[in-house]
C-alpha cells in the first residue's frame, strides 16, 4: 500500500510540474499586454523607457524559461506571485472567493447525485409507463439545452418579470453574513448547475438498474414472491452502487467545469469569475494558480477513481498489467 501511495504522489507531482510548464508557456506566448492589466490606462501615457522599467518590475523582461525558473522557486517558497489586476498577493484575492465556490460546486455536486439516484430508480420502478416516458423525454430535452440558455430564461422568468430573486453575486451590499441573503442568490446559479448535469446522471442510473432487473437472479427472486420495489431496492440496487460511487469521483470535473460556467453566467464571485478574469486581462500570476488549482482536484478525482475502481474490481488492476496477488 506504501508503494502504491508514493507511486500515486509521483504522478501527481509529474503530472502538476507538467501542467504548470504548459500553462506558463501558454500564457506568457498568447497576445495581449500584461502591462495594460497592471496599469490601465496609465499604459498610454508611458514612454518606451517607462514601459521597459514596467517589464522589469513585473519580472517580464526575461526570457520565459528565466522566468519560469524564478516563478517556481517562488511557489516552492510559497510565494505565488501578485495579481496585476487586483493588485494584490494571489493567495489573498483567492482566499476572498474560493469559499463561494466551494459552496455552489459542493451543493450542486451533492444534490445532482442525490436526485439523479432517486428519479434514476423511480423511472427504473416505472420502466415505459407515461410517468417514465414523460421525465425521459423531458430530461433529454434539457440535458441538449446549454446552461447559458437555461441561465438567461431562468432570469428572465424569476428576475425581471416576477422580481423574487436577485440575477447576479452572492450576496448584497452589506449582507454577506446573512444566510437568507445568500440562499436567496444562490438559488439561481445552483439551480442551473443541477438542471444541466441531473438528466445525464439519472439515465446512467436507470439504465444500469434495468439491466440488473432483467439479470436471472431477480427472476429467482420473484418465483420466491418477491415485490419488484423490494428486489429493486435490497439487491439491484447494493449491485450499482458501487459503480455509481466510481462515477462520482469521475464526474468531478464534468461538475467543476459546468460550475465554472454558471459563476460567469451569473457574475458569481468565485474562482470560475477568477479564471475569466485572470485570461482576459492577462493575469498570469492568478491563471497559473487558478489552473494549477483546477488541474490538481481533476488529478486527484482521476486517481481517486482509480483506486475505488481497483476496489470494487481487482481484475481492471490485472488488466492493467500488475502482476501483483490479486485476492477476490
């Protein structure tokens, strides 16, 4: 287990070091001047000779690999650098926002999976009954649609016309400590969240408990006089969990990313609104970190998912190659 474990840490660090030399390339390579987001306007009036001296203040001078060089030293310091934009330590302006995030990604995460088990069972219960054709029907329809429409609707429709529920932030002015407050603007983006990943993760659920409904040990079951709710529940679906949690840690980022793109829809302040930013203005000291941060929990999911999948299946462990012991 030691040797799996510093096996897994190598790779992750590998995998970060490697992200981190694609990510700083990327960006110090892509157009746009990161002077223009440190200085604003001020950069019109500058000489040639003030601009110089803003390059090297910024550490922007150098060649890239220099410069990379001293950016990693720093992060091995703990020291990740200033944001141009914010003007301020990365660390800080991140430490302002991450929490928001973490809260609409964790709920969203949590409910998705939650409602996806139960209306995949329902639907499974009620195999080609209207009620099942209906929820099918209607889950492709909005699993096709993309959040952003799903986003502009929703606010159009509770927002504007009926006027109950704020249409961007996370709180307002002055209320950041007022739980009400924030339930209120978190409804929105949370519910958009759920509303794009539900359908894909509810037919998953509903397919693999049909096929464990037609396996031959659930017709044992009924000669014995078995209910189908009870068979369903006591032996179909202990067979899926498994699967079902191996799906979870893999979905992280499929989560994650849909995440990120309600927080821009909705002007919702977390890392999502940071990564638009940081690429925009060319904040490369904030994107680095940002994906860095991203990459490292879609890294840790991958692995994650990997060692729950060795669990429930010691043969994909073979499979792979390993010619350790393998006990079943």
């Amino acid at each position: 287990m030691l040797r799996d474990i510093l096996k897994k840490v190598i790779q992750f660090i590998g995998v970060m070091f490697l992200l981190s030399i694609i990510v700083f390339y990327m960006a110090r390579l892509s157009p746009g001047d990161p002077l223009r987001s440190y200085y604003g306007e001020g950069i019109e009036r500058m000489s040639t000779t003030q601009k110089h001296h803003a390059m090297e203040k910024l550490g922007l001078d150098e060649p890239i690999y220099i410069q990379y060089g001293k950016w990693i030293s720093n992060v091995c310091k703990g020291d990740f650098g200033i944001s141009f934009k914010y003007k301020q330590d990365v660390y800080t302006v991140i430490k302002d926002v991450y929490i928001n995030t973490i809260i609409l990604g964790g709920l969203g995460y949590i409910l998705t999976f939650i409602l996806a088990l139960i209306l995949g069972i329902f639907c499974a219960l009620h195999e080609d009954k209207l009620i099942d054709r209906f929820i099918c029907k209607l889950g492709t329809i909005t699993n096709c649609i993309p959040s952003f429409w799903i986003s502009l609707v929703l606010i159009l429709i509770f927002s504007i016309n009926l006027e109950i529920l704020p249409t961007s932030g996370a709180y307002s002015m002055g209320q950041e400590n007022d739980i009400g407050n924030r339930i209120m603007h978190i409804i929105l983006p949370l519910s958009v969240l759920i509303l794009s990943h539900l359908w894909y993760y509810t037919y998953m659920v509903r397919n693999k408990l049909l096929e464990e409904i037609r396996e031959d040990y659930v017709l044992l079951c009924k000669a014995k006089g078995l209910h189908k709710k009870a068979i369903v529940y006591k032996h179909c679906f202990r067979n899926i969990m498994p699967t079902y949690i191996s799906i979870m840690a893999i979905s992280v980022p499929h989560i994650l990313g849909g995440t990120y793109v309600v927080e821009q829809v909705f002007s919702y302040p977390g890392l999502g609104s940071l990564c638009f930013e940081s690429a925009k203005y060319h904040d490369y000291n904030m994107l680095l970190v940002l994906s860095l941060l991203t990459g490292a929990l879609v890294v840790f999911a991958n692995m994650l998912s990997q060692v729950i999948n060795n669990k429930i299946d010691p043969r994909m462990k073979h499979d792979r190659g390993d010619n350790s012991e393998i006990t079943i």
